[in-house]
C-alpha cells in the first residue's frame, strides 16, 4: 500500500522501518468515506458490529502521512459519512438545519481525530509496535471530548455502542464505554499495521506477518469471551413495561397529551383485566415512558385521577414519566414519579432529569440560536435540570432511573448504581424520531447493563421497548410505533463491577497515555524518519499531499 522506501532508518533505532508516501488522494479520499459509511453499519439499525475495526482502519489509512489540515479534512469527510446519515432522525419534523448542523458539528471532532492521526505518523512509523495503542487512545480522546463540549457535549456514535453483539461488550463490566472503544480502535490499529508495509520487498516473510496482525485483531475481538460477568442476583421482580403508543407520531405529540395519558392508562387496565382473569400474572412494578402524563399529574386533579385509576386497578405502583410546570414561570422538568395504588403520589420517590437535552428541551443563547433557525421557539418552556441521580425506593426495589438521552452518558448512570440501583430503567420518548433512533438508545442500554451488571430495561412511548439481562441480551423487545405490554421476571443486581467501583479512572489512564503519545510525537517530529514530514513544496508526495 505504500510506496518503496528509497532510504534506509537510522541504524541506532531498530525499530524505526524507512518511511515512504501518504495513499494517493484518489485512494484516501475514497478511503476517508468508506471509513464513515463502513462504521454506520457497524451501529443499529444495520448492527454489522465486525465493520467497526475495519472503519478505524481506513480512517487511519487515508490520513497517514499526511500532513494535518488534510488529516483534519479527511477524518471530517469520514464523520460526514458516518453522521449525517446516523443522525437522519433529527431532520424528520424540525426541518434540515438542525440536522445538518449537529452532524456537521460531530464530523468536527472525527476531523480533530484524523488531525492527531495525522500529527502521530511519525511516531507510529518509528514505532511500529505503537501504532495499535496510539490508534486506541486517540479514539478515546476523541470521544471523551465530543461527550462533554458544547453544552454537555452529544455521545452518539461511540464505538462502544456499536458493539452489542460482539464480545467485546463485556469488557464494558471492567472500563465501561472507553474501554470498549479502545479495544474496538485497537483492533483497527492491528489491521492497519498488517496492511501498510511494503510487502514487494517481504514475499514470504511479510506476508506472514501481516497475517499474524489479523490474526491478532481477531484474537482480541474473540478475547472478550474470556471475560467474566457477574451473575444474576437471587431476588426479583416482577416489571412490566406499558408502551401506550400516540394517536400521531410527531412534535405535537404534547397537543395529544391527553390522548396519550389515556393509552397508557387504558393499556394498564386491560392488563388489570388479564391478571384478574389469570392470564398474567400481577407485577411488582409497573414502568410507563417519558412523556406518558405531559399532563401534569401534581397539579391536574384530572390526570392525577386517571394515573391512580391504573394503579389502583393493577394493584402495584407505576412509575410514571411527567412534565411538571416550574419552579418558576416558564419552567418545566421531566420527571419520574412513583403513584401508588390507593394512596397516590409518592412526593418522596421522584426524579427530575438531570440532562436536559440542549436546543431541544432547553435554548442556550436562544436570540443567537434564533438567528439560525425559527425552529427553536417551539421549546417555549425551558427543562430545568434535576440535581440528584434517579435512585428511587419502590415497592422493595431500588431502581436506577435515567430519562431518555441519558443513557449515553457515563456518570448519569453510574451515578445511580452506586446510589444503590438494582435494576436500571430507562424512560423514553421517540415520538418524534424513528425506530433507528430507537435501536441506538437501545444499543447503549445494552452496553449499561453490562457495565453495571444490572439488568435493565426501556420504556417508550412508542417503542422500541423491552429489557436488557446483565449480559447484553435484549428480550421482549416491542415492535416501533405499536401499543404493547411486555412483563418479565427481573433479578436484582446487588455486586458491583470493576467499572463501577473504578468509575472515571479508566478513561482519565488512556486519556493521559493520548497526551503522552501526542508529546512523544511532537518530539519525534523534530527528528523525522527520512523520508517523512521532510517534503518541499516540489516534492511529488507533497503533491499527493494536497
């Protein structure tokens, strides 16, 4: 893949090899999409998790050697790719510009990614064994950064959350989501060494080596089996999860909200019904969605009425997701209540979503904001974060509850496990999204579930819902846009992961080893291989370059 070396290393680093061209732009450009494309498979609705490697690979491939704006412009091309069409759902009720600037804010930081790619070539091309280890970490630095700026940062597409039916996944028990990206990059980082040598003047030999890194790549992948997931505790629940459905998908969902208030009661009586005639047996709890009562039940004695009607009827408490008006004039928040049967609401049982999503449940610098697109004036109310992890006691349960986009966020579900959650729920509204979108957040309950070792569950308005074992597996997943009613017998997790108890660390030790590779690159690229980073504005491979 690369052209032959003309000179040789210094003979004082062994493990330097000579240094030839950057691929051709003809091949990099291609490469660079082909990168994006081959990771959106890799994510639901598609689910081809095997790609992800691969798609690292050929992002590394298109920017190597090169020089870093086109780096930063190749790795941008490839988050074009992998995000405009993985982000589609955003554009379905609010028009194109949300969508296309989200997206394009998101290829920003693959393009940032390819930059440091780009900048650490030196190094990886002294140090061979490198390259794997470089490749993860700046995965991981890449996503660390797009999860947290702006504004809370937006943690869809990590490559840990493509990653629910690969073994992989259970690494996430021992680091979480970082530690799971980094195996995924590492694995492309071993295809890419095994790829780019120059194999011509290594018939046999190279051949053969190259084959060993493969063969190393797949090692790792099958490795995960290996790992061992805590097991079921002996306790348990009974849950069911009641998905009402809405008369209209959409963003008038609210102008339905009686309506929808309605189709969960209505479902949670029919289910009364079949208890009653021993068909189903009675649940524990009862989960409904985000968005269920946008009503608000604390303040409408009607729609407080109709909630008490479904839990007095199933005889078990309902965990209800709400909007409530204030605190203050023009505020609202998204909470999950407890309403008991007979006695109401449980005003001590109640949590308020911590993560209000930006541009969509909250408008930061809203008169800028409206200069870009009408479309923000339909958040009329801004959310009001909660303050407290959703650790609510119900019924001899604790639960762990997080509110819809939540769930993409580390500390917001950990938080709750080690608050004391037994299971994990997340409540959710995709309304007015698709069953994509759907798939995704699903695929990221996988993942939490795993590294909690916590079973857990999705409830949505419209789907898709269903719970998750404390090993990945998805059962009773509903059909999208249906109304349904799943119950399953849930354990109760009592033991704490690695990842758990270790929290943050994993991330911060492969954030520094990014900074230590980014510092020893900077040092490598003032003493250069020949042949690399020493090109003049004559040199045929500078011309490739550009």
């Amino acid at each position: 893949m690369t052209a032959e070396p003309t000179e040789t290393a210094e003979s004082g680093d062994r493990t330097a090899e000579p240094a030839g061209r950057p691929l051709p732009l003809w091949l990099a450009l291609p490469a660079a999409l082909g990168a994006g494309l081959v990771l959106l498979l890799a994510f639901p609705p598609y689910g081809v998790w095997w790609l992800a490697p691969v798609g690292v690979a050929l992002l590394s491939v298109a920017v190597h050697r090169r020089r870093m704006r086109a780096g930063f412009g190749l790795g941008a091309l490839a988050g074009l790719a992998l995000f405009l069409p993985m982000l589609s759902w955003t554009n379905l009720y609010t028009g194109n510009v949300p969508w296309l600037l989200l997206s394009g804010l998101q290829a920003a930081y693959l393009g940032l990614l390819g930059l440091a790619l780009a900048f650490t070539g030196p190094l990886v091309d002294r140090l061979r064994w490198s390259w794997p280890l470089v490749t993860g970490v700046l995965w991981v630095a890449q996503e660390a950064l797009r999860d947290r700026t702006p504004f809370g940062g937006f943690p869809w597409g990590r490559l840990a959350f493509s990653q629910g039916d690969s073994p992989m996944l259970r690494l996430a028990a021992y680091g979480g989501a970082p530690l799971v990206t980094f195996a995924v990059a590492v694995a492309g980082g071993l295809l890419v060494v095994a790829v780019w040598r120059p194999w011509r003047g290594l018939p046999v030999a190279g051949w053969l080596r190259g084959g060993g890194f493969v063969a190393g790549a797949a090692a790792l992948v099958a490795g995960g089996l290996l790992v061992p997931l805590a097991g079921a505790g002996s306790d348990t629940a009974r849950v069911a999860i009641v998905q009402g459905n809405v008369p209209r998908m959409g963003l008038d969902f609210n102008a339905q909200r009686q309506a929808v208030l309605d189709n969960h009661v209505d479902a949670t009586i029919e289910l009364a019904g079949q208890v009653a005639r021993g068909e189903a047996e009675r649940p524990d709890l009862v989960v409904w969605p985000e968005n269920s009562s946008d009503v608000d039940p604390t303040r409408n004695a009607s729609a407080g009425r109709r909630i008490s009607e479904a839990a007095n009827a199933i005889g078990a408490p309902i965990l209800v997701g709400a909007v409530l008006l204030g605190p203050d004039e023009g505020q609202v928040r998204n909470a999950g209540l407890v309403w008991l049967p007979g006695t109401g609401l449980d005003g001590a049982q109640m949590y308020v979503k911590r993560h209000p999503v930006p541009f969509a449940e909250y408008v930061p610098l809203r008169e800028i904001a409206r200069m870009v697109s009408k479309e923000v004036d339909r958040v009329r109310n801004d959310f009001v974060a909660g303050t407290e992890p959703g650790v609510l006691r119900v019924g001899g349960v604790t639960l762990g509850d997080v509110i819809c986009f939540e769930v993409a966020y580390d500390e917001v579900v950990r938080d709750t496990v080690t608050g004391g959650a037994q299971v994990l729920v997340v409540q959710t509204n995709n309304a007015t999204f698709n069953v994509a979108e759907a798939e995704q957040q699903l695929a990221m309950v996988r993942l939490r579930a795993v590294e909690h070792g916590r079973e857990a569950l999705m409830a949505s308005t419209v789907g898709v819902s269903g719970f998750v074992g404390a090993d990945g597996r998805v059962t009773g997943a509903t059909g999208f846009n249906t109304r349904a009613v799943v119950t399953r017998q849930m354990h109760l997790g009592e033991a704490r992961t690695v990842a758990t108890r270790v929290g943050l660390w994993p991330e911060v030790a492969l954030l520094a080893m990014a900074v230590a590779a980014l510092a020893a690159a900077t040092l490598t690229r003032r003493r250069p291989l020949p042949g690399v980073g020493t090109a003049t504005a004559g040199d045929p491979a500078d011309a490739e370059e550009r």
